[in-house]
C-alpha cells in the first residue's frame, strides 16, 4: 500500500489526522520541522519521517523525495498554515510572503513534486482552506487572501490532474491548537469566539480528522474531486443571534 505524506505532522490537525490514518491501516510519511516531535509521532504511527522547512521549496520537494520509496505515493496532505491577523495597512511585504508561502507557494510546490509518485496509481491531495477564504473578517486580509488562492488551486488541480489524481479541501473556522492560543489566553475572548459558531463551541483535531481520512481514501471518496468542504461549526454559512445561538 502507498504510502500517504502529512505536511505539518506534528500540528494539531495534521498529528490527529496521523493516528486516524494510521488506525485506518495507511502507511505514512510524517514531514515537520521539530525532528523530537516527528521521532516520538513516528514511534507512535510507525511511520518514516523528514524534516523540513516551509519556507524552503527545495526541503518540501527533498520530503517527497525521502516519501517515495519506489512504490508510488498514495496521498499528500498540506496541513501547514499560520493565522495572520492585521489590516492590511499594518502588512509589511515579508508578512504578505511569509503568509503566501506557508499557505499556498508551500501547498504547490509539495503537489508539483509529487505529482509523478501519486499518478502511478489513483492518488489523493487533501489541503487546507478556512472559513475566512469565503467570509469576510476584520484583519484577515493577508490570511484570507491566501486561502481562497488555495480554494483556487483546488479547482484548478484537479482538473489538470484528473483522471489519476483527486484534490480536495477541507475549510476549518477557528479550532483549539497551539497556533490559536494566544487568541485563547483570555477565557472571556475564548467564550465570545465560540459564541460567533452557531454549534456554540470552537473546534477541535477531531473534528476534522474523520472527514480529512475519508478524502484521501479511494475506495469510499473515489468521485469526490474539486471540492471544498466547510467544517466550521456553521460559521459560513449560519447566523447567530446576539445570545450566540441561531
């Protein structure tokens, strides 16, 4: 069985995603930049493992490389993001690049590498939107605008790569993660952010993982490409009242 790459293994979608693929019988090769956390999830998952650096293209490609051991791969997940929030007249021009690259330049030149290995048998690209790509929100300008550009690359991927390879995305609202906790740090934020999610809580890994290992599986998701799937607690597409509850 071929073997799936996680971008961003050791995050907090992308370690969850690990261990349900690894239940699921998936075969993984775990990327990351913290090579303690990447051994210790790969102990775990008995998974192979690189470390690399987002911010360097020719480290994402070295991964894919170290990913394909002859066989082919059978899936590629981006689960590399940031959370970027300034107006746009507070962007330096390293912010708006830093952004890009983490979110989408990385997202493509990881699909461009593997591209090859995933076509020697029906493969799979999961990457990672969110509800701001769709939903407008103050000082999400930068982040934003990099997300809809993946929501962009979805489409267009996947139908350049059809019939062999699937692309899809999953766009999560805000979850609980080491990313977000400088917006949990104070319990009242916390409790009004929750509130903006017509399920009248935050996210969590989980939330996401079940959906994420569906996709990837081409047995069960066999005719699902292009697609982006909002999985945000209804925050896109359904109002809540001042009492935080539709």
């Amino acid at each position: 069985m071929s073997k799936t790459v996680i971008f961003g293994a050791t995050g907090h979608i992308g370690s969850a995603l690990a261990r349900q693929l690894h239940d699921n019988g998936v075969p993984l090769h775990l990327a990351g930049r913290n090579k303690a956390d990447l051994s210790a999830l790969a102990d775990e998952v008995n998974a192979s493992f690189s470390e690399f650096d987002a911010m360097d293209n020719s480290s994402i490609s070295q991964a894919i490389a170290d990913a394909d051991t002859g066989g082919g791969l059978g899936g590629l997940v981006w689960a590399v993001g940031s959370i970027l929030l300034k107006p746009l007249s507070s962007l330096s021009e390293s912010d708006i690049q830093n952004c890009f690259q983490l979110n989408l330049f990385g997202a493509m030149i990881a699909a461009k590498s593997a591209l090859a290995s995933l076509k020697t048998g029906q493969g799979s690209i999961l990457l990672f939107s969110s509800v701001a790509a769709q939903t407008g929100f103050n000082a999400h300008t930068a982040i934003g605008s990099a997300k809809a550009a993946i929501e962009g690359l979805v489409v267009a991927l996947a139908a350049e790569a059809a019939p062999d390879i699937r692309v899809n995305a999953i766009a999560p609202s805000l979850s609980e993660s080491k990313m977000a906790a400088p917006l949990m740090a104070n319990p009242q934020m916390q409790k009004a952010l929750a509130a903006t999610h017509p399920l009248g809580r935050l996210g969590t890994a989980d939330d996401f993982t079940a959906l994420a290992a569906l996709l990837l599986d081409n047995q069960k998701a066999g005719w699902i490409t292009g697609q982006i799937f909002a999985v945000d607690g209804g925050r896109s597409s359904v109002q809540v009242n001042s009492r935080g509850r539709s």
